[in-house]
C-alpha cells in the first residue's frame, strides 16, 4: 500500500535526477561544446540511462531552452537587487555575472545550444524565448529605477537597453561558438562578457 511519504520521495527523486542532467550538460558543453556533446555522454555522465534522460528532456536542445526559461526570472530579480546608483547595463551585466557564479553556470546557459536564443521552435513560447527575455530585462530596469508607470520615454529607454545588453550575450555566444576546441577551453566566458559590454560603455 502507497503511504503519503512515497509521492514525495518520488518527487525528490525526480527532482536530484532532473538536476544531476542538468549539471552533467553544463558541465559537458564547456568541456567539450554543445555540438560535441551527445545525449548519450550526458545521460551517461548523470549517472542514467538515455531513455531516462528523454523523460525528462524532449531533446539536448530542449534541455538548454528550458535552463534559459527558468533562469529568466532569476535574473530580474538580481537585475532589481542591483545598486540604483549603477547604470542600468552595467547592473545586467554585473547581475549576469553573480547569477551565473551562484548557479554554478557558465553566464549562460547562454553560451550553451546551436544558436544564441534562436533554436527551432519546440514549441509557441520557445519562439519567443528572446523577446521574453528583453521584455523582463526591460521591466526589471523600470521597477529598479523605481518607475512604476512608465511614459513612452522611460519605456523606450528601458526597451533599447534591454536589447542592446540582450545583443551583447548573443555577441559573446556567436563568439564563443566560432572558438576553436583548444580556444575554448582557454577561454574565459565571464571576461567575454565583460568585454563584449564595455563596448556599450559598460
């Protein structure tokens, strides 16, 4: 007879599995890129089976879409823990960064996947996947700067911001994509960042 502990310890069980894939990607796509690294090496390197690994994850691309889905809010919620006094693409930037450091993660995830945000669509709102993004860096700038009903100025600023710091990561993962195996091990994805945003003036 099932007792009322099981289902949770199921759930936890569904949970260490979930995130032992999802550190094994991680780790596997800075080792040896995305490209390079198979649903088998990352089942195998979790410790599961590749039929385990596609309850969890329709795809590798998947897997990568969905870090991105779930960092998101995380990231706007450092953006607006960020000091008023920093202008607002440096707080992207330097929220990325902590983000990145405290997940334990290269600053993206977004360096992970075939292409920077643009996969083929799995589904209507991967599609949309950048534009989410831009959208919650943009209102995350306003709420910051304490601008709770913006006028076309404030939503213009925040928006041309958002995308231009948006275009700064999609900058560093083309960038980092065209590295060569040796290159990219020796690369340094969080200097990358920095110096992809102090072309901004950041």
């Amino acid at each position: 007879m099932e007792t009322s502990e099981e289902p949770g310890r199921r759930e936890q069980n569904r949970l260490r599995t979930h995130n032992a894939l999802v550190a094994a990607a991680n780790r596997l796509f800075q080792e040896q890129g995305y490209e390079a690294t198979t649903v088998r090496d990352i089942a195998t390197a979790a410790g599961v089976g590749e039929r385990t690994f596609f309850r969890y994850f329709p795809s590798k691309e998947n897997l990568v879409l969905q870090q991105v889905r779930d960092l998101i809010p995380l990231l706007a919620a450092e953006i607006r823990r960020r000091p008023t006094a920093e202008p607002p693409l440096v707080a992207l930037r330097e929220a990325l960064l902590a983000l990145a450091a405290r997940q334990d993660t290269s600053p993206a995830v977004l360096l992970a996947g075939p292409r920077p945000f643009t996969p083929e669509p799995i589904s209507r709102g991967d599609r949309f996947l950048l534009f989410d993004l831009e959208e919650t860096v943009a209102a995350a700038f306003l709420e910051r700067a304490g601008i709770t009903e913006p006028g076309l100025r404030e939503e213009l600023r925040a928006a041309t911001l958002s995308r231009a710091g948006v275009g700064a990561l999609r900058t560093v993962r083309l960038a980092h994509a065209r590295l060569s195996d040796a290159e990219r091990a020796e690369a340094d994805p969080s200097e990358m960042v920095r110096i992809a945003f102090a072309a901004l003036g950041a």
